[in-house]
C-alpha cells in the first residue's frame, strides 16, 4: 500500500468492498484503519458521508493515540456478528444515534433487515 501511495503521481483513487458475497452469506466490511491515517484536506470522498461523521460513537471509532484500538461505549461495531433472543444471529450493517437513542440496523438473514433500539433489543455478541 505504501509504496502505491507513493508513486501516484496526479490521483490516486482508493476503494473498498461495502459488501461482499462469500460462500452464500452478505458479509458487511468496514474500512482499513489504515485509510483514517490519510489526512482529510488532501481527500475527495465520492459516497456519503463517512460512518463516524454521521452516527457519532457508534461506527467506526477514530485510532487512538496510543495505538490502542477503542470501541464505542456500548461494545458493538458494524460488522459484528451479534445475536437477538426472537432473530437469532445477525449482522450490525448500519448504526445512529448515541447514548439511550442509540439504534443499529442488523441483517438477520431470512427476518431481513431490522432496525432495534439498543436500549431495548436484548443483544448478545454472537
């Protein structure tokens, strides 16, 4: 990636795959870390607003100075397999809001898309 980065010489245009179709299951990808090192002022972002800059806490947390990974206060990230006592297993695609208004949108598979208020869904890691 590095030496990639290096020798663009006008543009350089970086992607990553929101989705992908493995074995028969949507798995749900988050950026490289790496890319939250490039600084803001030299990038032109052609979807919509990043995750942090839209649902505060919940998405994808900025690196911490330390070099230690945080996660958000209530412990769960996009793209984390989680588990519903009525869904079953699921997978966190989407989050807003913070703190008692905090909601994350899970891909349960055959119950679809679902939308849980956080305070109330009951959820495990899985």
């Amino acid at each position: 990636m590095y030496v990639a980065i290096t020798r663009a010489r006008a543009r350089l245009y970086l992607s990553y795959a929101q989705t992908r179709l493995l074995h028969g299951q949507t798995r749900y990808n988050v950026p490289s870390r790496f890319l939250d090192e490039i600084p803001q002022e030299v990038l032109k972002r052609l979807n919509a607003a990043p995750a942090r800059e839209r649902f505060d806490d919940l998405a994808w947390p900025e690196p911490a100075k330390s070099h230690k990974t945080s996660r958000p206060a209530h412990g769960f990230r996009i793209g984390q397999s989680v588990m519903h006592p009525k869904f079953g297993q699921g997978v966190i695609v989407n989050a807003e809001g913070s703190g008692t208004d905090a909601r994350l949108q899970i891909n349960f598979g055959r119950q679809g898309m679902k939308w849980l208020a956080l305070e109330f869904a009951k959820l495990t890691a899985g």
